[in-house]
C-alpha cells in the first residue's frame, strides 16, 4: 500500500490555479477553507484512489498526472481518462470510489 505524504499548500498563490476547478472561488474564500483541506503527495505510481474504498470527501489534482481506471469483468482495468492539474478525480464523499486511480508520469 502507497502512502500519501501530507503538505501544505495555499490555493491562492498555486501556480496551476488558473486551470483548476477552485480557479473561480474567491481567494478569501479559499484562504478561510484551508483549515480543512488535506494535501497529500504521491510518487508515480502510487495509489491515489482504490475503486470501492470510500469517498472522503472532493478530490483534486493539484501538480502532476493520473490514471482513472475501472475493475472489468476478466479482471483488468480499462481506462476512464488521465488528469492533469487543476481536474476534478472525485465528487464528495458519498459513497464507494466508483474508479481506481494512480500517480503517472508527467508529459514533458
């Protein structure tokens, strides 16, 4: 099991604000949110998501690039999408991850 390294950010000075779904929040408003984000860091190929563990609450992709996949039935994943910085992975914690999704390699 990948274990996420926790850091601290601030959305208001990120470099990849301009593409990211926070990107049309108020920065006062993101700066009163902080106490409750949790950042965390993943190598590349660490596990950012398992389909079915649950939801905990929105996730998005800050820095880097990452796999979405879900379970088929002759047991291999088939691909949902890759994101990049700024995108939405999950929803709020709801229920069940619906996907798994993995740290990949930033294009360069």
């Amino acid at each position: 099991m990948t274990t996420a390294m926790v850091t601290k950010r601030e959305c208001p000075s990120c470099e990849t604000l301009s593409r990211c779904i926070l990107s049309v929040v108020e920065p006062g408003v993101l700066g009163n949110s902080a106490p409750g984000i949790r950042w965390a860091h993943f190598e590349e190929g660490g596990t950012i998501a398992h389909e079915g563990t649950p939801s905990v609450g929105w996730g998005i992709l800050c820095r880097g690039r990452a796999r979405l996949t879900v379970s088929a039935d002759h047991g291999k994943g088939i691909l949902l999408r890759c994101c990049g910085p700024g995108e939405l992975l999950s929803g709020p914690g709801s229920g069940p991850h619906d996907f798994s999704a993995v740290a990949i390699p930033v294009l360069s």
